[in-house]
C-alpha cells in the first residue's frame, strides 16, 4: 500500500459537502482535520494485521420467512 | 434497621417476601435520599414519585394477597435514560430529543416491570452514550459520589453515581466501549456487561449497533445475576438477541473457585496501568488465589489493535445513525460529539472493513485463549476517576488521554462480545475505588459472576459506601 499524505483542511472540508453531504464552515473543517489526522494514524495500524484471508465480524445473513406448510 | 436505600436488592428481596418490609417504604427511602443527595451529584435527571409510589402500593398489594413474583418485586430501580419509557421523558443527555416521550417501554424496562421493579426514573448519560466520562450531557456533568470533584465515569455515569450514593439498589446501563463497567469501576460498583444478544437492546438509543451492549450496575455480583436472569433471553424486536436457553444465574454462584483457571494477561491490560490500580488488582488475584483458583500468566496477541479498531467502529456506526439529524439539528448536539459525528464523515468504508476484520482476528484469538483458561482478569480501568474537565493524565510517568486510557481495558470486550464484569478490590491513595475486571468464554456470565461472588463472600470492598452527609 502506497503511503498516505497528511489529511488536509481542504480534503476534510470537500469530503464533509462532496461525499457525506454535512458541509463544514472553514473554523470547523480545520478543527476536523487536526484531529483527524492522529486518528488516521492511529487507523493505520489496522491495515498492517495479517488480514488476508480473514472476513469481516459483519457477515450477511438472508432474512427468512415463516412456512406454515 | 439498615438505612433502606443502602441495601443490596438481595437483602432487600426476602424482607419484602415474608412482608416484614414493604416496597412503598422502600420506595420513599429512595425518594427522601434522592431529594436530599442529587443536587449535589446531578445522577437522576427525571423522577416520577408519584407514579413510582403508585407502583409499590401496587405490588404491595399483590404480595399481601400472595402474589410474589421473585426476588425483584417490590424493589426500585432507575434507567439509563437512553432506554426508552412509555410516558416518560428519554433524552439520551442531548437536547436533540429534550422533549422526546417514548410511547413504547424498551425490553429491558417492560420486563424488569415484569418481574416486578418499580422504575423511579431516569438517569444521566453522557451525550448519545458518547463518551467515558459522563462530563457533556444536557443536564451538566455527573459529579462521583467518593469525590464530588471527580468524573463519575460514563456513560452510564448516573447510574453509577445513583447506585453508589444509595438512591436506588440497582440501575441499569449500556456498554458499548466500556460504558457499564467504567462507571461501576470509578464509583465502586459490581457493573456486568453481559455476551452480545444475550439482553435485548430494543429500545436502547444505538451508539454503535454491532458493540452496544444491555446490563446493570450493581451492588454485588448476586444482585446482578438476579437482574440478569430478568432480562436475558431472545427478544424478536431485536435482530442481535440470542435464542441461546437462560440459565438460572444465582443457582451458578456457589462461590466455589477451586481450581478455576484465571488468565492473567500482562501486555496492554496491566502494562498500561496505574502503579496503583495494579497493586489493587495484584492483591485481589491473591485472594482468588487463596480461594482456590489457579493464575496463568497469558498473552493476547493483536490487542495493542484494539483501541483503533474500536474508535473506527463508533466513528462510522454512530454517524450512519446520526445522518440526518446531524444534517437538520448539528447546533443542537454538543460541540464535543458535534466533532464526534463529523469525524465519522472522514472514516472509509475499507477501514471500517479493515476494523471488522480485526474482530474476527481478535475473536479467534480469545478463542485460542479460552482454551486454556475459564476466565480472564485485568484491571477494569487502568486508572482511577480523574478531575472533571481533566482530558489527560499520567500513567506512571506517561501522558495518555483520560478517554483512551478510561476505555483500553474494556473496550477488547465489545469489540469481542465476550461477557465482562467489574468489581471493586481497593482504593487508590486519593481515596477513588480501583476495580478487578473478569472476562470470560461467550454466554459464560454465570462463571464470571461467580467468581466475584466467591470474591465478595471473601472480602468487603463491595461493602464500602462513600460518605455523603
């Protein structure tokens, strides 16, 4: 995996309008991305487990209906 | 007579059986404590009297005719206010739903009204259950009944302080990253958080679906079993419920340990801790040992992962459910979880996966572990209740933040599912409770309570009340 760069207030601020649709003001979009960058690294260490062959704890369960025959 | 509001609800229980004491006298002792003590400790944020006396003249009445319906008849207890009450106010700490009145009891309410509880109200949370404190809610911050200056540990935190402060035997709480058994741990309590699905979440406010968690804060291990044998049990309003049988909890606690095998994991969970904290939990490992139970030293591997994984976990749950009101009424959330929700818009979906995964990593690894121990003990909090407003502190020389060093210990237990109580073994050189934590096998709730009971039957730290003049 390539490495990340520094998460920037410009990115925090078009990921908050573009993809979650919550846009952020300047003074809160900065505030975001100083505390986001520690949690990102932090996040990081998660990519680094030996994961390959293992699923996600969420697994899809198809819902069943009642029979009475 | 004992002051009635400092009475466990096992020794509440067979008084109010043979009819030597009745449930309305019960129920005005909490109201007279609560009237006289919660200002100074802000647990209960609604109190309906009237009706809670309504409902112990009520049962009153049944167990005079000779309707006793078990050992939770007649005996008060308040709510966490993220479950939803019929008719009575649920804000879940945030004015986002000040003026929400459930027309629905959540399962865990309706069946402790089953089994004959009287609910006296509600308590504080912090905001949505997000956060370890209990500092941000709507209603000000929870003050810790054995230092009024201090946390009182979150987010069940009026629970915690409620039941310690004796204005009810028992409350209940919910656990996603540690939110029972923090509180129980800072305030001195016996906090069960229970294997996932095994108590119904419905109508619990979610934090974060695939960790929350239903259990009680109590006074013994005894007293939580009995509200556990309540509760437990498959609920089809909600998807998690286990349809695994309900065993009989109280029957479990002999007491007896002899030859229990007790993991005793080092890396993180002890590592971590406050030089105090730890001597606490090094002697209450001494007196299991005494009693019978065999220590092992274990090694969990990957558990330095675990606090990422979990903040990933309610960073991108708690936002999901969080959308729209966040998108309609962000000014009415606090700053604190305000900042919260919009992390959570940054969080990718691969990490999110990434996190799941390391569940499974990490669930296979307990398995592993299980297979040569019957239950494992850590400290419950690596640190005692810090000052309120204090958002860092320094575990033997090493600065670490108060929320993250609040939930290390507990948190590996919801990312897992796995059953965990916590139970006071001291105090620290301030005079703050430091608790024991037992984890165990899933559905293995009666072994892990059974441990702190034959723990209680051997010493008094459970005992203990702080002084509130």
């Amino acid at each position: 995996m390539s490495e990340r760069e520094p998460v920037t207030t410009a990115t925090v601020a078009a990921v908050a309008a573009q993809n979650a649709g919550h846009p952020l003001d300047a003074e809160r979009a900065a505030g975001i991305a100083e505390a986001l960058e520690p949690i990102l690294k932090l996040i990081a260490s998660l990519r680094e487990l030996p994961l390959k062959d293992i699923e996600p704890a969420a697994v899809f369960r198809p819902e069943q209906v009642d029979h009475n025959d | 007579m004992t002051d009635l509001a400092l009475m466990s609800v096992s020794e509440l229980a067979p008084l109010i059986e043979n009819r030597s004491l009745s449930p309305v006298e019960v129920t005005a002792a909490c109201i007279a404590r609560i009237a006289t003590l919660n200002a100074r400790l802000n647990a209960f944020v609604t109190l309906d009297d009237t009706a809670a006396l309504a409902a112990a003249r009520i049962a009153e009445a049944e167990i005079t005719r000779g309707d006793y319906r078990g050992p939770l008849h007649g005996v008060p207890v308040a709510h966490k206010d993220l479950y939803a009450t019929a008719g009575m106010r649920t804000t879940g700490g945030s004015r986002v739903l000040a003026d929400n009145i459930p027309t629905e009891d959540a399962t865990v309410v309706a069946r402790l009204k089953q089994a004959g509880m009287i609910t006296l109200g509600k308590t504080n949370t912090h905001e949505f259950a997000y956060g370890p404190t209990n500092e941000v809610s709507l209603f000000g911050s929870v003050r810790n009944p054995w230092n009024t200056e201090r946390i009182s540990g979150g987010s069940s935190g009026g629970s915690g302080a409620a039941v310690a402060a004796g204005l009810v035997p028992i409350a209940s709480g919910s656990d996603t990253g540690g939110s029972i058994r923090i509180p129980s741990s800072c305030c001195g309590l016996t906090g069960l958080k229970p294997t996932y699905g095994r108590v119904s979440r419905a109508g619990i406010l979610p934090l974060c679906w695939t960790m929350d968690h239903a259990g009680p804060l109590a006074r013994c291990a005894l007293d939580a079993a009995m509200f556990l044998g309540a509760v437990a049990g498959a609920d089809p309003r909600d998807d998690a419920s286990a349809a695994d049988p309900v065993p009989d909890y109280v029957a479990q606690l002999s007491g007896n340990i002899e030859g229990l095998r007790i993991g005793v994991p080092r890396n993180v969970f002890f590592d971590r801790a406050d030089e105090a904290v730890v001597g606490c939990v090094d002697e209450a490992l001494g007196v299991l040992e005494q009693l019978g139970a065999v220590l092992v030293p274990v090694d969990i591997p990957y558990i330095e992962q675990a606090g990422a994984a979990a903040m990933v976990m309610y960073l991108a749950e708690a936002t999901a459910y969080h959308d729209d009101t966040l998108n309609e009424r962000a000014d009415r959330y606090s700053e604190q979880v305000r900042m919260f929700l919009e992390l959570g818009d940054q969080i990718l979906a691969k990490d999110y996966l990434h996190a799941q995964r390391y569940r499974t990593l990490l669930g296979k690894t307990f398995v592993g572990v299980f297979e040569t121990v019957d239950v494992l003990a850590t400290p419950a909090t690596p640190i005692t209740a810090t000052p309120i407003g204090c958002t860092s502190t320094a575990i033997n020389g090493i600065e670490d933040s108060v929320f993250g060093a609040l939930l290390r210990n507990t948190e590996p237990f919801n990312l897992t599912g796995l059953p965990a109580v916590v139970a006071p073994c001291g105090f620290d050189r301030d005079g703050m409770p430091v608790s024991l934590q037992l984890a165990g096998p899933a559905f293995a709730e009666g072994r892990v309570l059974n441990v702190v009971h034959a723990y209680q039957q051997a010493t008094q730290w459970h005992a203990q009340r702080p002084v509130l003049a």
